[in-house]
C-alpha cells in the first residue's frame, strides 16, 4: 500500500514540530524519513509501513507492542528501529479525526 506524501508526511512533520523538533525531509528506503537532530527519527517506506526508532535498551520491550515488526537491514534486525504494517480501517477520514 503506498502512501499518500501529501496527507501522512504532512501529518508526520506537523507532529514533530508541535514536539518542538526541526524535522528534515528525506527520501529513504523509497519512502521517506524525517531526521531530527541529524537522526533518522520517524518515516513511512515504499511499502506504506510507518518507520519509528526507539531506544536500543528497549527492543526486547518495544518488540512485543502491538503491531511492531523489527526493521532488517541486511542479515539483522535494526536494534531500536521498528515498522507498524497500515491498518485497512486506518481511512483518512479517521486520520483526520484524530
């Protein structure tokens, strides 16, 4: 399922900055990902799925979160880095509700 740059980046880069973050837009993994401080902090990939990183010292926990699956590169999991799969009754009109 691919994403729509117009509505979820935005949403992505509104979030960021209402944390008080200087989010930076770049194009990765065929997708897009947001750099905050010079690290790759939050995106979405080619295939739709939401990209978030986390603190290293909480894989083991952040891997049993609803939904998360670990983000490979190469042979391993990339260790606090974890990908959420778009859920199918996730419409805009629910995104916008929120």
């Amino acid at each position: 399922m691919a994403h729509d740059p117009s509505f979820f980046e935005q949403r992505i880069a509104e979030a960021l900055k209402a944390q008080g973050a200087k989010p930076e837009h770049k194009k990765m993994f065929g997708g897009v990902a947001f750099m905050v401080n010079g690290h790759m902090s939050v995106g979405i990939t080619n295939k739709g799925d939401f990209m978030a990183r986390f603190d290293k010292a909480r894989h083991a926990e952040s891997s049993k979160w609803p939904g998360a699956k670990p983000m490979t590169f190469g042979k391993g999991d990339m260790k606090g880095f974890f990908l959420w799969m778009p859920m199918p009754w996730r419409t805009r009109r629910r995104w916008r509700s929120g």
